[in-house]
DNA sequence: TATTTTTTGAGAAAAATTTCACAAGAATAA
DNA sequence: TTATTCTTGTGAAATTTTTCTCAAAAAATA
C-alpha cells in the first residue's frame, strides 16, 4: 500500500493525470488484478476504459489510510539511528512530526538535535500529556526499550514502533509495529545464498 | 524468521538451553504449529518430548539463512541515515560489515565516519573490485538512487538494499529490497484509526 | 449512430499460508 | 517394566491471498 503512495505521488510530480492499473502495477512491481481489489476495496474510484486519476486516487488512499492529516510524535533514544529519524525529512513530509526527543542519558539530556531539545526519560508523562500524542518511536538500545515503552503507556499512548531490536510487552490496547533492519540484510543474505 | 533468531538470542543470553514450540511461539507471538512447520523445514531439529536445543537449533537456523559467515558491504550516501547505518552495532555484530562509504557531496568527502573515509561514489567500482562486495546499501535522497544502484550493478553487486524511498531499476540477476520507515507509520496511522 | 478498443470491478479459480489434529517418539513416574 | 505425560513432525482442513476471467462501462473510431 505504502508502495502506491510513493509511485503516485511520482506520478503526481510529472504531472501525468490518469493511469491504468497495469501501467501502475509495472511501476510498483505487482499484478494489476491485485491493485484493482486494493483500490476496490475502499469504492470505485477508477473508471472503466479510463484508469484512476492520479490526484483523486492519492486523496482517497490517504483519507482511507488516515494520513491525510498530522499525526504527533514523540521519540525516546536520542542514539545515531534517534537523531536520523529527528531529521528525517520524509517523516515530517507525510504528517508524522516528532514534537518531543527523550533520552535518559544526562550527557544528552539539554542538547538540541534537529530544533528538538532533548529531555530526559523521566518527564515523559508530564511532557507528553500537554500535547496529544498519538505515536511513540523507540530507538533506544534494546536494554531500554521495555522501559521507554512503560513510559509510553504511562502517558497514555496507543501505537508504538519499536526500532530497538527486542520484544515488548504492552498492554491489549497498545498497538506495536517492530522495524528491525538486519531482517533485511538477513532476507537478503538468505536469497543471495539460494540463487 | 528474524524473530526466531531474536528471541532464541535472548534465551542463550539467559542460559536457557531448550524451548519448546509452545514457549517459543508465545515469546514471537505467533502459532505454535507455525513455529514447528518452519522449523522442520530445514531438518528435524526439535526432540519430541523434549523441545528444541536453543543453541543447536540458532546455529542451524543461521547456517540456513546464510548467516553464519560475514557479508561484506558497502554504503552510498552519507546523510544521516547512512550515518546511524554506520555506527549501527547490530549490523556489524549480525556479520553485516559495511567496508565502505561513498558519497557524491565534495564536503562530505574525505569526511571519518564510524572509522571508514568518505570516497566519492564515482570511484565506487574501482575500490569495490578490490574486495568482494556481496550487499549494496542505498540511503541517499530518493533521486540519487538509480545512480547509486547503476554504480554497484557496474561493480558487479548482486543484492542492493534500498533506504530511499523509491522505486529502482535492475537488471534481472540482481535482488533489490526496499526499507521505508514511512510505511510502518503509515501502517500504524491506518490501525490508530481503525479501531 | 454503430462498432471497436480500452480498462475497471468483481466472481471464480488457483495458490499459498496458517491452523488443527493426532500418531509417534522421548522423558518421567509408578 | 508399564503407564502417563509431554512435545514434535506432518498430513488434512481451513483460511487467506493472489491471480484469472470476463461482463459491463467508458471512450475512441468509423
């Protein structure tokens, strides 16, 4: 689904106004029956012997995934892959603004990194609650990643992605998404191995 | 899959030295019979009655996976992704050994980063050949990284792993995997509102 | 206007994945 | 030794996902 926002959007750049499901699917490497059931599955937006137009088709997909407005942010682990997602562009471009950076380590507590001074772990709850905050990042070592999340749900947040690579325990209304990038390498290294 | 190795890990860590399939599933949080069915896939490796030796069945996960041996890596693009990726431990610590850095901003060349010296990207082929590179790493801006991929394509890398949010063109004997944080808060966005 | 071409939407079919259920092997207890 | 308990491996069943197929709608052409 992320896969037809990025090409959509590309589409969008260079102005073209209308595609067909084939020509989509050969730029996001899927079956075309597979886009037409995704797009069917949230109305008809297509037109028969047309395709979908672009624009409309991106606001759809957006409004149905629920980024077509902002969503707020907070981040615990101000470590190298921390401070890459405090400036990461793209983040901020689709709605998800890091309001708050957390960090417990008091030689970073008071630095600025990306316009966002880093405040310690403790005050979490008490920083967290004067801003609705629908989503906690965590990019601490895995040691502290339970940690950070106990925080977040102190503050009362429901969906945590955890880039520490390690399990969390959450309570039943928590939502967690784990981003783990060795999985990558380590798919990679598996096809590269059975050629 | 990587959760297996994530939890089995753990285990060994804690100098527990057999699991069973029910244990295991509910630590990775899925089924047990999902767990036994993927095992047995590479061989018979539980003891019925007993369970799995954590150790023994890690190994022969990892020799499965190819990764009980070192795959040697470059990067290109040296922002603040490709920075966190450098100084990322897990990677290294995994057998993922990024040997190189390349970069086409002049300011940025000659740069130490994470011990390795920035190179510029069109000296890419020349220094890659000196060493067998198996794993291409992508984390430039989105519009630079054809180029990069056609640089490693002309070093003869098989396996590019793409950070930047777009699409890219390979020839057909090259694996290419993209990695887009965006999309596992687009993903998170879309359960938030979904309840 | 009628015909042909294009392309969607959706039901049917096919393929892949996940889960169930249980025989069989291994340990423990009686 | 024999019975009991545990837990795997695997075939069958259930579920989910993907792909195929084609009627129907829209545009282009004659």
């Amino acid at each position: 689904m992320g896969v037809y926002i990025q090409v959509l959007e590309g589409l969008l750049l260079q102005e073209q106004q209308v595609i067909s499901s084939e020509k989509l699917a050969e730029q996001c490497e899927v079956n075309p029956s597979q886009i037409r059931k995704d797009l069917a599955y949230f109305g008809e937006f297509g037109v028969r012997g047309v395709g979908y137009y672009v624009s409309d088709l991106l606001k759809a997909i957006k409004y149905f995934l629920g980024i077509d407005r902002n969503w707020n942010c907070i981040l615990v682990g101000v470590g190298n892959l921390g401070r890459a997602l405090l400036r990461h562009q793209q983040l901020a471009q689709k709605g998800f603004q890091i309001q708050m950076a957390f960090d417990c380590d008091p030689f970073k507590i008071g630095e600025r990194v990306a316009g966002h001074e880093v405040i310690c772990t403790r005050r979490l709850k008490e920083k967290a609650q004067q801003m609705q905050i629908d989503i906690g990042l965590i990019s601490t070592p895995p040691e502290r990643a339970q940690r950070a999340a106990n925080h977040m749900m102190q503050a009362g947040i429901k969906g945590i992605v955890n880039f520490a690579p390690t399990r969390i325990n959450v309570s039943q209304d928590v939502i967690v998404d784990y981003v783990d990038f060795s999985n990558h390498l380590i798919s990679m290294a598996f096809r590269l191995s059975h050629p």
